[in-house]
C-alpha cells in the first residue's frame, strides 16, 4: 500500500510538472500574471493552515478555512472594483482630495504588511530548509533568511520586474505540481483508511465562538496576496489583472478548502506543542516520499510567497513617495527593512500582527469602493465586509 502511494505521488508531480513547465503555459501572459497573487496567496498558508486550524478547530477545520476563502473572495471583490472605478479616478488630472489621501494612507498600511510577511514567509522557509539538512536554530534560520534577502535584492535591483516575476514562475509551478501529489496522496489515504475502518476523525472546537472568532481574523494573512494584482498597472492592464486575480483567489481557495479537508484524518496526531514545520511530520503517516517533497515545496512556495509581495511592495513604493524611489531602489529598499525585521522578530508572534496590516489596508479600500459606488445594496455588503475587517484590526489574535 505504501508503495502504491508513493508511485502515485510521484507520478502525479511528473504529470503535473510536465503540463506546467510546458512552453504553451510558460508563455502565457495571461499565466504570467496570474503567477504574482497566485504565488502570494499560497504562501505560508499552505505550510501551516493544516496544524493551526486543526488545533484550533478540530472537525471544524474545513467549514472555518471555507469562510476565511469566501471572507477573501469578497475582499478581492473590492479590489477589483477599485481596479476597475478608483484608479480611473486617481489618475484624473484633478482627483478628489479625499480619494487620493485614502489611497495613500492605504498604500502606507499595504506596504507594512508586505515588509512583515516578506520577512515571515522566508523565515518559514528556513526552517523547513535547515529541517531538510538535519539542523535548526533560530540564528541559522536568520542567517539563511538574511542571504535570500540580500539575493532577492540584488536580482530586483539589477534585472527589475521580470527578472522577480521569472524567479516567481519558476518557483510557483514546481510547488503547484508538488500540491497536485500531496492531495492525490491524501485522497487515497483517506480512502483507503475509510475502507479498513481506520479513519478517526478530530473532535469539535477547543475555543468558544469570541475566541474563534479572534483566532481566524488572525488566520487574515493566510490568504492574503491576491492585491498584488492591484499595483502591477504598468505592466498589464485592468481588465487582465481583473481576471487573472479572480483566477488566483479560485485556485488557491480550491487549495485550501480541499487540503484542510483532506488532512481532517491527520489532525487527531497532532503533537501538543506544534510549530511551523508540523505539516512535514503529519504527512510522514501518508507517504514516505512525501515529507522530502514538502520540504521542497516548503521552500518553493516560500519564496515565490516572497518574492510576490517584494514585487507588489516595488510598486507600491514610487506612488507613496510620489515618485522620488524609482521601483528598483523600492526593492533594495524593501530587502533592507525585511533584514531588520529578520534579526528582530519572533516568527508566530508576528501572523496577526501582519493579519491586521492587511485587514486595514482592506478596510480602507472598502472605504474608497464605499465612497465611489452608487449601488444602494453594493454599499451595504462593502459596510458590512468593513466591518468585519474593522474586527479583525481590533481584536485579532495569532492561531498557535
């Protein structure tokens, strides 16, 4: 049986590699650009949504990860609407005072959050490399952080945009093949478990509704990523980053959701005390192969998680200080507070913090969509949506 599954993972990655790194799909604008937010948003969720969630969730986990992805989808609704109706107004030869210092204080809240999740999101990445070589440590972890920082800063600073977004490519389509093998993997298993009899489910909650309610508004940066769409206007066009975004959000919900559902036989093994690398252990009781191509997937969706949020932070940065960063000196500049941040921070202690940068930035994008929007009921659904973003910047708390 194990055998069976082992060949089945593999083919499935050389199948789904084959398809991805095929020159059609390569060369596809349209991909291309889906590849930023896509790569952003299956960042650290996908390494650590599984343990956190079951912990905290238990047989709910599924049911929970689907509200966060609908709480997104709407998110990334207003987005495009605002890619749509805003920025035709902002570039206006005279744009409204209002919109312009809304925008702006949005871009501020947008920016710290992309500083704090670059510097999460390859912090992860360590620790699952170092895992891989049989070593750990928080100083080595900082060190491995710090060099794929300073490299990351160097490529954007020499080869700009496309030279990120070639980086990017790469890196997203060998973890996408990698996720296509671990839920084939986990679908046999949990067939196969469910015809011997042997499957045993979580049990319910651990945490009441108030506490619930606070831990997944800290789950906010799991799926956070599909704005990147919204600042690479110089080099697509509205309507391409319009549905190339949509196109992300669909992908990496259906993720998520199928993930967090299959992995519900894996929660009742979960240790007490878990931490960001505790997928790698869970997925040793369907596979053997598969803890090494986690590892490897770990690694790729960090950084191309990464290096999305580099690039829509490069762009963002010449609009906040009106244009005196060029966008290649807004990476440089982006690396050397993420290096900071690297030698300051504690890795868990920093997801809701990051979740609710995020959610201010959405708030106030709902706030501009609120303001341009003559649609009576599209005013109430964004009023409600602001508020319950309002609750995620107010009381949120880091799950783990």
């Amino acid at each position: 049986m194990a055998l069976r599954t082992d060949l089945l993972i593999l083919f499935v990655a050389a199948v789904a590699a084959a398809l991805l790194f095929s020159k059609r799909v390569r060369e596809s604008p349209s991909w291309i650009a889906t590849v930023t937010p896509l790569a952003s948003i299956i960042g650290s969720g996908f390494l650590v949504v599984v343990p956190l969630l079951g912990r905290e969730e238990g047989a709910w986990a599924p049911a929970s990860m689907l509200g966060i992805v609908l709480v997104a989808y709407a998110i990334g609704a207003v987005i495009r609407h605002n890619i749509r109706h805003v920025e035709p107004r902002l570039a206006a030869e005279h744009p409204p005072v209002w919109l312009v210092a809304g925008e702006r204080l949005a871009d501020v809240a947008l920016v710290t959050g992309y500083l704090i999740s670059v510097t999460f999101y390859l912090r992860i990445l360590a620790a699952f490399l170092l895992q891989g070589l049989g070593t750990n440590g928080t100083f080595r972890e900082r060190l491995v952080t710090s060099a794929i920082l300073v490299g990351i800063g160097v490529v954007g600073r020499l080869r700009g945009l496309r030279g990120l977004e070639r980086l990017e490519e790469l890196s997203v389509t060998a973890k996408l093949a990698v996720i296509a093998a671990l839920l084939s993997g986990l679908a046999l298993y949990d067939v196969d478990g469910a015809l011997a009899r042997l499957i045993e489910l979580p049990t319910g909650p651990r945490l009441g509704p108030w506490e619930q309610m606070r831990v997944l508004g800290g789950m906010l940066l799991v799926v956070q990523g599909f704005e990147t769409s919204r600042y690479l206007g110089a080099d697509y066009s509205a309507e391409t980053r319009i549905a190339t975004m949509r196109r992300a959000q669909w992908i990496a919900g259906s993720v998520y959701v199928v993930f967090v559902f299959l992995a519900l036989p894996l929660i009742p093994d979960l240790p007490s005390k878990i931490d960001e690398t505790a997928i790698i252990d869970l997925s040793g009781h369907v596979a053997t192969v598969l803890p090494s191509m986690l590892i490897f997937a770990a690694v790729m969706s960090q950084f191309s998680a990464a290096v999305a949020d580099t690039i829509g932070a490069g762009g963002l940065v010449p609009d906040v200080s009106r244009g005196r960063v060029t966008q290649r000196w807004a990476y440089v500049g982006i690396v050397i507070a993420a290096l900071v941040l690297n030698w300051t921070a504690q890795i868990f202690e920093i997801i809701a913090l990051a979740s609710r940068a995020f959610a201010l930035y959405y708030l106030l994008q709902c706030a501009l969509a609120f303001g341009v929007t003559r649609s009576a009921l599209r005013r109430v659904g964004i009023a409600m949506l602001g508020a319950l973003l309002l609750f995620v910047v107010l009381f949120a708390v880091a799950a783990g």
